[in-house]
C-alpha cells in the first residue's frame, strides 16, 4: 500500500510567532519534539499542523508570516483565542494532565473552564487538522494536548489512518483513576489506530487504566472497542544524532565556544545538567545531592563544577515560580557555603541556550547527570551520547527517565535518595578512561541505530498495517452486513430468532439485579415475536424467576433460563431439559466458591436451580482476573469426570451441567415445525459460541463486541443489536 499524506500534528509548532517592532518576529521552539520531528517532516513532505504561539488579533503582516511558514516548511497555524490557549495549555494540560502523569497528584488543580478549553482546543485543532485528511491521509498527533483529537477525528474520519504518540510517562492507573474526565480522555485514545508509548510499563500503565476505569480488556498489542482495534506499541523516541555532530563539526560558533569554555574550566572536571525548569526534572534534588558530593569528597574542592542549564518554562504558574526561587537559594548557599575566590562550585544558567553553545557544553562535559524524577524518554541524555564521539563521558542518569530502558551503560540512579545519588556521580567522575570509552561506544551506537528516522519509520510502518487491518476482518468475522441480513429476514417465509440477554439486548451492570429491561426493549421484542412467520427465543444464563418476571408478558416469545436448562414456550409452562437433574453437586462445589468469595473483596455467589455463579464484577479487575483463571484450573479438576463445567463468562465463573447449553435450545425450538428459512443467532460471549456452533452453516450468526468467535459476523454493542433488531422488526410494515 503506498504511503498517503503525513499530517503531523502537536500543540505548538517548531517556530514560535511573536510581535516585534511593529512587525513579526519568528523563533524557533525548543523542546525534545521540535528535535525529534523536524526531520521527519523535511523528510516525507508532509505537513505540520499546530498552534504558532500568539493569539494576537490577525493582521497583514502576521499573515503573509504564517503563509511563509505554509510555503516553505509545511506549517499550518491553528488559530486559539487568547482566553482558550491560557485555560487550555496552562489549565487542564498543565496543571492537571501534566503533574498527574508525572505522579505529582498534590500538584493537580482541576477547573471546569480549563477542561472545557481543553474540549474547545482540540475541536479546533480537528478543523484544521481535517482541511488536510485526504484519501490515503495518516494523521500522527502528539502528547497529552490532544488526547481528544484522535476520536474527533474518527468520528469525522472514518477512514483516516489516525495513530497517536505520548511522549510523556503514563501513569499507573491508581494514580490515573484520580483524573478528572478520565473516561473521555481514555474514549478519546481510542480512536486512533495506532497508540505509541514510550516505554513497555508505560503501555501497560494504560491498558490497566482501560481495565479499571472503562472495564475495557486489551491484549498487550490491541485492544478491540466500539467495533474497532486499536494497536499498542513500545517504540522509544531516538534523536537525529547527525544534526549535534554536525554542529559540532562544522559550525563556527560551536567551536569559538568550546575554546572559551576549556579556557574557562581549565584543570577542572565538569557535571553538566540541561533541563526544562520544571519540578519533574529533580532540580533541587540534583542540587542537594551535589551538595552532599561535595561534604564527602573534599577533594573535588575547587577541581569540579556543575553547569546546570535551567531552560525558563510556565512561569505564569506559582508552581514554577516557586521553583525557580527554591534553585535560587539552593545554588546560592552551595556556592555561599564552598566557593573560594578563583572557584565557582555551580555555574547557573537560567535561559535557553543558542545550540552551537549547548553542543559546545556536551562535548566539554565529564559527566552528564540527567535525572529527573519522572520522565517519558529524556533527550538529553542521547543528544550528549551523541556528541563524545572524541572524548568519551560518562552518564549518569535517573531510572524514572525513559531513556533508562535502554541506556543500560549509564550509571543509572534514584534521584531521590541523594547520597547514593552523590555516590555515583563520585565513580562516575573517577571511572578510568577504558571503561568510559567501552561504556559510551555502546551507548553512542545504540543512539545512532535507534534514531529517530527508524523511530517515526517504525511507527509509520505499524501505523500503515493497523489502518489496514481496519478494512479486514476483526478477529476473523466481518461487520455485519444489514442491507443483506434485512433483505434475508423479508425474503424468508419462516424465520427463527436466538438472542442472549446481557451483553447482547442490555449492557452489563454492576449487579445482576440492575439489568432489568427497559420499556422499548420489551415492546421491540414483543413487535418481532408476533411477526407472522417468526419463531423467537430468548435464551440467557439468567434464572427463570428474572425471566419470569420480565418477559412472561410477551406475546410470541419462547423462554430459556440458566443457558437451556429450563424452556419455556410462548404461553406454556417451565419445564426442565433433564426432568431427572441432580443437585447434590452443589453441596461439594459451594465451598469450594464461598472460599474465593471470601478472599476476594466484591465478589458474590448466586444460586440457581441447576448451577451456580461467582460474580466478580464489583471486584478489582486485575486481581479478579487473576483469581478467576485459579477458579477455572481448581474446578477443573475437581469436575473432571462429572457431568458438570466450570465456564469463564464476563466477569463470572459459573458451574453448570455440561448438557445445559445454548445449542441445545436451537433442536428444542425447531422441534415439531418446518425448518426456517432465515436463522438469526446473537450472543456476545463463550456461552454463546455453542448456539453458534448448533446453528447451521448458512444461518445469521452474530458476535457482539471483540474476540475470537465461530459467529460469521460482528455487531459492537448492545445499541447497535438493537438498532438492527428495530430495523428487522420495522422491515415488513
């Protein structure tokens, strides 16, 4: 399949709009993103979509600006209102995604007007993004700004191949459950085809949060919802090693300001940090560890110096200006308490620094120490790999940085405890020139394979296959084709109707007592089962007093409790499928049950008259799980040369007799009448694969909702049964 229009799109573009002089000036932006896509963009042709970093009021001159961009490099603007952007980027991204997602919740404040800016920007950012879907398009968003767009998209979309990557940590889905608007944010996700994170804990942070937010199962490369597949991917960012040595070779600049800094540190070993100021970078902590370096290593008085670049960053909020104080007194009571006249212990820069300079800093530098307390990947750590190609340095860097998972070679630390920390920096300092050769040659070539053309290629790549695997078949069975069923179901004189109750005409329910029928379910069934022609049977693994008590009343419609154990005929009495059962069995299996339910907090027994059900759905799901198939395995072989089955259904374990299935109810019901000519079966979970596998080969068999089935067709949900059952029942007026 050949490769369509790339559109890419992130909260700001590379360059940065601002007035000046009455004109406009531009910037480039920084940022690990602008590093990290440039190249990709130059390089496909495609076009980059994102806000320019200025709400002013439109003039010309800002607009034949932002046309230039268009032109030369493919940059579209996205216009946000200045009450939008504010609320959007330093409300709900700033101050609530962003700390939450780096496990800082006493730092999250939530605002209703900053989430509904948030709604606001990615609905614009979708406008603008959609002016560019054409046929064949792939969309690839970035970063927590947009966690709406994708499913914006799709719903405009539907064709589009929409893939998505997070550059920043997901968190554990005990802090993500804190989120306000969790839910959307998680619906939002998944709308794309593609989801990209950073590190393999990072995917599994989110499938545990589709688990116990939505009660959405996944596998750990897809998760199937809303009749679409999502892919999950682990793909580390790299950097394009090529642009720092390039600079580091070539550019003038560069080299002026390497001589000046060897000039200025001559004879001393020199710690380099690089960071954002912002409290996920572990400032302070690297500040205090320093301190300690220095109380336990006289020695390295006036012989080391930490350069620490503080790039300014969201100094509207008081989160970070308090920050910026804290460094402040930090590096002024280090330098206050061990400086000497011709000896600066921290040289602090507080601004952003040209490149030329900051490649000049990362080849000077003995050791990198780059240790945030949390963070997606972390360049830095790859940018100063990448520039030792002469004289190789040590790193040293936090294992709550992405970049950990793959930087093995690094000294690798906990930047919380501060005195191991100093520890580390001090052998670091000290490691002999063979080991740092052998450690930084590795990582060096590790950094150059993984850059981040082999980066976006192998999200590209997998993004082609998923969009393409949109348009087969999910798990084996096609969508269900409506026209065709409709015009099957009118041409047919006689017509046989098997449909599941839960998960199939309702959706699930915390309790089994809460999933009683709606009105208009009831009458829908009551319009299909008076059809002339139509034999109909609800059949569920209900109790026949639920069945009773919801469904006696409907004229036409046959009954089948605890999976066909107990039939009922339209007007007639319950009778059993065995009228000899025995039900002794229970005695031995019912302790076996109240064990589990015991240590399982939520879980619960309900007795039926021929088997017997562990429902774990108020439970923790993981830990449900996890019980659940120890249930299975214990029962099974307690069973094994019974008559009974322990059965896996949805969120239940249920022991019943191996003869009571729902197959068996598809002979039952044909008994004594011609053969229909139209057999429609619907069921949604493993005790509907065996009126699958009874029905015919010819016949309508259809799953609800994902996973392998026998069933020919697929239907998402219990709304969209009953759209195609209204519509069958509407179809002979």
């Amino acid at each position: 399949m050949a490769a369509g229009k790339l559109v890419v799109v992130s909260n700001r573009l590379p360059f940065t709009l601002r007035p000046a002089d009455g004109g406009w000036r531009t910037a480039r932006s920084s940022g690990g993103l602008a590093t990290a896509m440039g190249p990709t963009v130059a390089r496909t042709g495609g076009v980059w979509v994102g806000w320019p970093g200025d709400s002013s009021p439109e003039d010309a001159a800002r607009a034949s600006e932002l046309g230039r961009w268009r032109e030369e490099h493919g940059y579209v603007a996205v216009e946000l209102p200045g009450e939008v952007a504010g609320r959007f980027y330093e409300g709900y991204a700033n101050q609530t995604l962003w700390p939450l997602f780096h496990q800082f919740p006493t730092r999250l404040q939530f605002e209703s007007t900053g989430w509904d800016a948030y709604v606001e920007a990615n609905r614009r950012f979708c406008r603008a993004v959609l002016d560019h879907v054409t046929p064949g398009a792939r969309v690839w968003i970035h970063d927590y700004h947009l966690l709406l767009l994708p499913e914006m998209l799709r719903q405009a979309a539907p064709a589009a191949a929409i893939g998505f990557f997070l550059h920043i940590p997901f968190p554990a889905s005990e802090m993500f459950r804190i989120l306000p608007r969790r839910a959307e944010v998680l619906r939002g996700l998944l709308g794309a085809d593609l989801l990209g994170f950073q590190t393999f804990p990072d995917l599994q942070n989110f499938r545990s949060s589709l688990l116990r937010v939505l009660g959405q199962d996944s596998r750990m490369d897809r998760v199937a919802a809303h009749g679409r597949v999502t892919r999950l991917e682990a793909l580390p960012i790299g950097i394009a090693a090529e642009e720092f040595t390039d600079v580091l070779r070539e550019d003038a600049d560069a080299g002026e300001a390497l001589a000046r800094y060897r000039e200025r540190f001559r004879d001393r070993q020199i710690l380099l940090a690089v960071d954002r100021l912002d409290y996920t970078k572990g400032l302070p902590h690297r500040l205090r560890a320093f301190r300690r370096l220095l109380e336990r290593a006289p020695h390295l008085h006036g012989r080391v110096v930490l350069v620490q670049v503080a790039v300014p960053s969201r100094e509207n909020i008081e989160d970070y200006a308090q920050l910026r104080r804290t460094v402040n007194g930090l590096v002024g009571e280090i330098n206050g308490e061990f400086g000497t006249p011709d000896w600066t212990p921290v040289s602090y820069i507080h601004r952003g620094i040209p490149r030329a300079e900051l490649v000049a800093l990362y080849a000077l530098a003995d050791v990198a120490w780059v240790t945030p307390l949390r963070d997606g990947m972390n360049l830095v750590a790859k940018e100063y790999v990448a520039c030792r190609a002469e004289a190789p340095g040590v790193l040293v860097l936090s294992e709550f940085a992405g970049a950990a998972a793959e930087m093995g070679e690094a000294f690798v630390v906990n930047p919380y405890d501060e005195e191991r920390t100093a520890e580390a920096v001090e052998a670091a300092l000290a490691l002999p020139a063979d080991e740092r050769r052998a450690r930084m040659d590795a990582l060096r070539h590790r950094v150059q394979r993984n850059n981040v053309f082999a980066w976006s290629e192998r999200f590209l790549t997998t993004l082609d296959q998923a969009g393409a695997e949109r348009a087969l078949r999910v798990e084996g069975t096609a969508e269900l084709p409506r026209a065709d069923a409709l015009a099957a179901f009118r041409a047919a004189a006689r017509r046989m109707l098997v449909l599941d109750y839960d998960g199939t005409l309702v959706s699930f329910t915390a309790t089994p007592r809460q999933a009683a029928p709606p009105a208009d379910l009831v009458a829908l069934l009551g319009r299909l089962a008076t059809m002339p022609g139509t034999a109909m049977a609800l059949v569920s693994g209900r109790r026949r007093l639920d069945l009773e008590r919801w469904f006696s009343r409907v004229p036409g419609l046959a009954l089948a409790a605890e999976h066909g154990a107990l039939l009922k005929r339209a007007g007639g009495e319950w009778q059993p499928l065995r009228p000899d059962a025995d039900g002794s069995w229970k005695g031995v299996v019912l302790p076996v049950l109240e064990h589990y339910a015991d240590r399982t907090p939520g879980s619960f027994i309900e007795e039926k008259e021929h088997g017997l059900v562990w429902h774990y759905r108020l439970s923790d799901p993981e830990f449900g799980d996890w019980v659940a198939n120890e249930l299975v395995h214990n029962l099974e072989q307690m069973l094994a040369e019974t008559e009974r089955r322990a059965i896996r259904g949805h969120k239940v374990v249920e022991v019943r007799p191996a003869w009571a299935h729902k197959g068996a109810v598809v002979a039952w019901l044909e008994a004594g009448a011609p053969p229909p000519d139209f057999r429609l079966g619907i069921g949604d979970d493993r005790t509907d694969e065996d009126l699958f596998e009874h029905l015919p080969e010819g016949a309508w068999t259809v799953r609800v909702g994902q996973g392998p089935s026998r069933a020919r067709f697929r239907l998402p949900d219990a709304p969209a049964v009953r759209s195609f059952l209204d519509a069958l029942a509407s179809s002979l007026g």
